[in-house]
C-alpha cells in the first residue's frame, strides 16, 4: 500500500496484561497507524497482536477515524466491540499514539 506525502506514521504502547498471549511473546503491545496530517484521519492501523485476526479487527475499529477529534468515540467502541485481553493495552496505546500525535503536530506547524 502507498502512503501519499501528507501521511505521518506514529506508534502508541502500552504495557499489555501478564495474562495476554502477547506478553510471553513481547513486552510492550504497541499500536501504529499512518494519519493523513490535513484532516488527522486514520488511514491504515496494525498492530503486534497474537492472531492476525486481531489485527484486523483493530484496524476495522479504527480506520476511517478522526485521530484528533474521535479518540474518545474509539474508546468506547473498543470497550464495547474489542472484549479480547488486550483491551486495555489497545486503549492506552491509543491515547499514547493520540498524544504523540498530537505533540509532532504541535511542533510541527508553522508559528504565524
């Protein structure tokens, strides 16, 4: 998949549940997505998780979504749709990505 020039890709984590299949495997459980900068869309999403399902249906939950504007709506979609172990890690690492978003873009622009 090509991303156009007004894509940024940025990474939340999160400390996943000792009980979660991804913590024997990883320490971290992290969340990446490409945004389009001009409208702060979420644009493709993916993520380290145990089945390639999971990924899928976590970019489902996500892709289309006002990174900026909609965090919180995302939230609550994931608690009432995504009820798999990494439901809490998945949440942190999207406010972590939301804040690290928020933050390049807060630099990022020009001071007028």
């Amino acid at each position: 998949m090509d991303y156009s020039q007004n894509t940024i890709f940025v990474t939340g984590v999160a400390k996943p549940s000792k009980d979660d299949p991804i913590a024997s495997s990883y320490q971290v459980f992290f969340l990446s997505l490409i945004v389009d900068k001009e409208t702060d869309t979420i644009v493709d999403a993916t993520c380290n998780s145990a089945r390639e399902m999971t990924s899928k249906f976590i970019r489902v939950l996500l892709v289309g979504h006002n990174l900026v504007k909609e965090t919180d709506d995302m939230v609550q979609e994931i608690r009432h749709r995504f009820l798999g172990l990494a439901q809490k890690a998945l949440i942190v690492a999207l406010k972590d990505a939301h804040n690290r978003y928020m933050m390049a873009e807060k630099y990022n622009k020009p001071e007028t």
